[in-house]
C-alpha cells in the first residue's frame, strides 16, 4: 500500500526530482503537507504522464534548485497580443 | 495572513498554486511569481491533466519572446488560490513550456492586481496584503 509522505520528507528522499503526489493536504507555503506518493523522476514530461495514470487531484512540483538557464525555459519576458 | 517562505534560494519566487481543475478537483502546482507577464500562465501539459485542453479555450493567446512567437490558449478556472489569496472565475493562459522547464506555470500580474506584493529577498519570504487604507486628510 503507498505510504503517506510529509513534504519534508519527500524533498529529503527525492533531492533534484520531479515529484507527483495524490491524496494530498493542502498547506498556504508549501507545496503540500503530506500526500501520497506517485512516483519521482528527472523528466519533467514523465512526471507529467504519470499525472495521467490516476483520476482526483494531484501536487506535482521540482525538489531541486533552478538551473540558470531557466529565465529562457520560461519566457519570463513576455507580451500577450 | 503573514509573510510565507519561498523556496528558492537563487532569486527566483517559487510558491504553490492551488487549481480547481476542469473535472478533476483541487491540485497543487507550482509557479514562480512573476511581475513581468501580464497574465497568469500554465504549461499546456499540466493544464490538459487539469482537464484545460485547446477545445475549453475562451480565446488564443500569444506570447512574444525574444526568440519569436508562440501560440497557445486563455481557459477559464474556476479558482485559484495563492499566497493566501483567491481568484474565482480567473482567465489563464496555456503555453508550452520548455520541456527543462522547473515550474509548470507563473504567477502573472493579473492575479496580484488591487494588491500590495512584498517580496522580502534578505528573509526570503513574499507577502500578499490589501492596501492600506488611505490616510485622511488634514
């Protein structure tokens, strides 16, 4: 049966990774305060497609640093028309 | 509600995103604040696993980016919460994000719009508050 995880200790076990979460509680910080485990993975489109494989809702977030390209990844800069 | 901890070390305002989906309820997303875009933006691939796909859009969108254009759509949600605040019935625009991309979204001026924003990089935390109210004169 999947273990119910504080966000604390999945940042702590996941380090770098991208997380998805169900069953979650909410918390105004955090991304959660605890929820289930999904799955981890360094792939942000596998993290996505695991968000596919149960119905409700889900937390997904990255547990690591930025990268410094990331303004680029982003387009921080833009103008909608 | 006071300050909250954003969780970034590097200068970049990381803060959660609750969204009510389309057919699948309250998930938790996570965005970077950003002042500088207009409207709240969500990737494409987190949108359609909110149930948001091109067929729920109200409209097209554009972004304009130094490197060119790309085309996405504006949905509707029905709420979205951040910071301690919520937004009912709030339009955002579904792009693609770069698939290195760390975030699925970000936190547009839209949704701080009528508020006092306080980003506090010495404690490394942000602030979401109503305006004071206006002094009176004399």
């Amino acid at each position: 049966m999947a273990e119910r995880m504080t966000f604390e200790e999945i940042e702590r076990s996941f380090p770098g990774e991208w997380v998805v979460v169900r069953d979650f509680v909410p918390d105004d910080s955090k991304m959660i305060r605890d929820g289930v485990l999904v799955g981890h993975t360094s792939d942000r489109a596998e993290a996505h497609r695991l968000l596919g494989t149960f119905e409700g809702g889900f937390a997904i977030w990255w547990t690591g640093p930025f990268s410094h390209d990331f303004c680029g990844h982003l387009h921080l800069y833009t103008k909608h028309g | 509600m006071g300050s909250l901890p954003f969780t970034s070390d590097d200068g970049l305002v990381r803060v959660p995103v609750l969204v009510w989906g389309c057919g699948r309820e309250l998930s938790s997303l996570s965005f970077v604040v950003d002042t500088g875009t207009p409207r709240t933006l969500l990737d494409v691939g987190a949108a359609a696993n909110l149930g948001f796909n091109s067929e729920r859009a109200v409209r097209r969108s554009r972004v304009r980016t130094a490197v060119g254009s790309e085309e996405g759509y504006i949905v509707v949600v029905s709420r979205l919460r951040s910071l301690g605040w919520e937004r009912g019935t709030f339009e955002i625009a579904c792009h693609q994000l770069a698939a290195t991309a760390q975030v699925d979204g970000l936190l547009g001026a839209d949704f701080f719009a009528g508020l006092v924003l306080t980003v506090n990089y010495a404690a490394g935390t942000v602030d979401l508050a109503e305006p004071a109210p206006a002094a009176s004169p004399g």
